[in-house]
C-alpha cells in the first residue's frame, strides 16, 4: 500500500539547503536530515540527474526554469530504492524535481510504474495541472497522485484476483463517515464477517477499504473513515467518487448530537457529494430500546426527533434515509445493503 508521497524541488540538487520540500499525508522523509535527501537523488540514478541538471542549469533561466523548449515536462522512468528501511519508487521531472512514492516494505513498486508515468504525463503534459509555481499547486498535485495510485492498488494490486474474477459486476464505493466511536468499523465488520464484540475498542486511524460482495448485486467498497477529530481531515481525501455516502450517528449519545451535526453539514454540500445519495444509520438503538421490537409509532417519534435536530429535512436535490440500526443486535443491519441499492 502506498503509504506517502514527497517531492523536492530546487534549481538543482546539488544545493541541498535550497530544496523545497513538500510531503504528503506525513513528512515521511526527515526534511532535516540531508543525508537522506541526498541518498534519495543520487539513489534515484547515482548522480547521473545531479550531473546533468548541473550541464543544464545554465539553460534553464529562472522564468521559465522547469520547461524544456517543447513546453513538455521530461519524466524519468521510474527507479525503486530502499533507503533506511523505506521502499521508494522516485521519478525525476525536467531533472530539477524528483517525486517519490513510499510504499509498505513488501509491495512491488513495479506494480505501479505504468500508473505513475501516466499520471504524472497525464497531469502534467496533457491537463497542465501543476506548474510548479505555487505551493498549493505542488500540494493538490501530490494529492490528487497519492489518491489515485492508492486506490489503484486498493482496487487492482491488493485485490487482484478478486477484482479480475469479478470484473463484470458494478463496483459501488460506500463513503461511510461519522465522528468518533458510533460504530463504523463494527458496522463494516458485521456485514463483512458476521463478527460483532462489545470490546473490539480500535478507533480507526487511517482510512480502510473493505470489499463486500451483496448477493448477487455487486461488489461494495465500504471507505470506512476515522471519526477521531484529528483524522477529520482525512474525510476530504476519501470523498471523491462516491456512489453512495453513509452517515452514522450514536442516538444513545445525545452529547455529542450537536458535534454531529456540525461535522455532516460540513462535509454533506461538499462540490464532490452533490446530488450523492446518504442513508442516514441511527446506530446504537439497543442502548435506548431495552428490546428489539422498536415499535412504528416510536420509530416515527425518534425519527421526527432526531430529524429536527440534525435538520434533515433540509438536505436537498438527493435520495436520502434514515434507517435505525444496531450493529450489536443485527437489527435493521441485513437491510443495509438492501437501502444501499435501493438508493442509488
Ligand atoms: N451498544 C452498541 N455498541 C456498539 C454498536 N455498534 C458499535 N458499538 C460499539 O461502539 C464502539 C465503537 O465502535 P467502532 O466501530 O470502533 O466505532 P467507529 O465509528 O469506527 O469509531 P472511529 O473509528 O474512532 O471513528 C465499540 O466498542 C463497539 O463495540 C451498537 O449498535 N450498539
Ligand atoms: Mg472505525
């Protein structure tokens, strides 16, 4: 799995001091440590960039310092490297930027070579994405990059076989958010394995993807996110795409109704969720309704109730639902899915 991207950018390399370096989602290269920077260019071709970009800077003057005279970007085939234990795959852009994918220890970089040239000419060559100018350009360009290859080997490295084997069928990516401990991950693990535990206390910290397959349906791809604040901001990266998105709240937890509601409108308008369909998952009913006969009339009170609260009726131009589960006591979890289609 691909873990971070970095980028550093100069004149030339041969002035480590006058890097700009850029990481994304962590600064997994130490941006201090210059003999790991160093090790990162020489690795990419030992050396064979820092000579040339040295024989080229005299060429390059400072307006228009990363062109070529065809406009195009020139980008290096990609070189995999191990250094201090990292599994880097770097590129080398107009040898004056060289980009790097970290991926887990065991992953084949050479998995991803014909995704990373592609994008990398498709952004920059043919979409003229990225200039290089700014730093909020360099970081949506090394966002967009580290989105992409990582879904691509969520859906076709780690799942492969699956994949192939069931390429046929539609592929729905489920967006499932909602903050802290109201049961997402449990939710994800019960359609998936049957498997529920009062004490399987592990918050979520990165984002996971599980694949289910619904019947005969298709294939579901649940992005269950971390609801913890500080990963909140994950929640942006995993949005793109969806085809449904799924709101969980805890209704035992009416402390934290209002931070919920704060946290579903900020993300519910968003330009990438227009028009998606939500189902709304009320989770945690066990823990107000002593039994699992939830009557009609006290279903459609609690309904109006958290209605009016979260100001439901207020989403607009977009199928939508609230269903009341219990990830615990399986109740309303078989129709999950069912909602799922039946929604989008
Ligand atoms: N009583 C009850 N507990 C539940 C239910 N669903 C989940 N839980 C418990 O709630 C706790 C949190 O569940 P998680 O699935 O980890 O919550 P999460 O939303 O994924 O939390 P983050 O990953 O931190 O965002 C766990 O202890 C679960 O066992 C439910 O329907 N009823
Ligand atoms: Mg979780």
């Amino acid at each position: 799995m691909l873990t971070n991207i970095f980028l550093f950018i100069g004149k030339n390399f041969q002035d480590l001091n006058q890097l700009n370096i850029y990481g994304y989602p962590n600064d997994i290269i130490n941006f201090d440590d210059k003999d790991q920077i160093s090790k990162v260019i020489y690795g990419h071709d030992h050396g064979d960039q820092i000579l040339k970009s040295k024989a080229q800077s005299s060429q390059f003057s400072p307006s228009n310092n990363l062109h070529n005279t065809t406009g195009l970007y020139l980008i290096d085939s990609p070189i995999p490297q191990i250094i201090d234990g990292l599994n880097i795959y770097t590129s080398c852009i107009n040898g004056k930027i060289i980009i790097g994918l970290v991926f887990d220890k065991d992953d084949n970089p050479y998995d991803y070579k014909d995704i990373f040239n592609e994008l990398l000419f498709e952004l920059l060559n043919v979409e003229k994405s990225c200039s290089f100018e700014d730093e909020i350009e360099i970081e949506n360009f090394l966002i967009t990059i580290f989105i992409d290859i990582r879904r691509f080997g969520d859906e076709q490295v780690e799942r492969r076989p699956q994949i192939e084997y069931r390429y046929q069928e539609s592929f729905i990516k489920v967006f499932l958010f909602g903050i802290d401990d109201v049961g997402k991950s449990s939710l994800v693990r019960r359609i998936k394995t049957g498997e529920f535990n009062d004490n399987y206390f592990m918050p979520t910290k990165k984002f996971s993807i599980d694949y289910v397959q619904a019947e005969e349906k298709g294939f579901l791809a649940f992005w269950d996110m971390p609801g913890q604040r500080t990963f909140r901001k994950k929640w942006l990266i995993g949005l793109q795409d969806s085809n449904i998105v799924i709101y969980m709240i805890d209704v035992a937890n009416q402390r934290r109704f209002e931070e919920s509601k704060k946290e579903f409108w900020k993300i519910i308008n968003r330009y990438d969720l227009l028009g998606i369909p939500v189902l709304i998952l009320a989770n945690k009913i066990d823990l107000i309704q002593h039994s699992d006969e939830i009557t009609e009339d006290q279903s459609e009170k609690l309904k109006n109730e958290i209605n009016t609260y979260f100001e439901f009726d207020k989403i607009q131009n977009r199928e939508w639902k609230l269903l009341f589960t219990s990830v615990k006591t399986k109740f309303n979890i078989e129709i999950v899915t069912k909602e799922i289609f039946d929604l989008i």
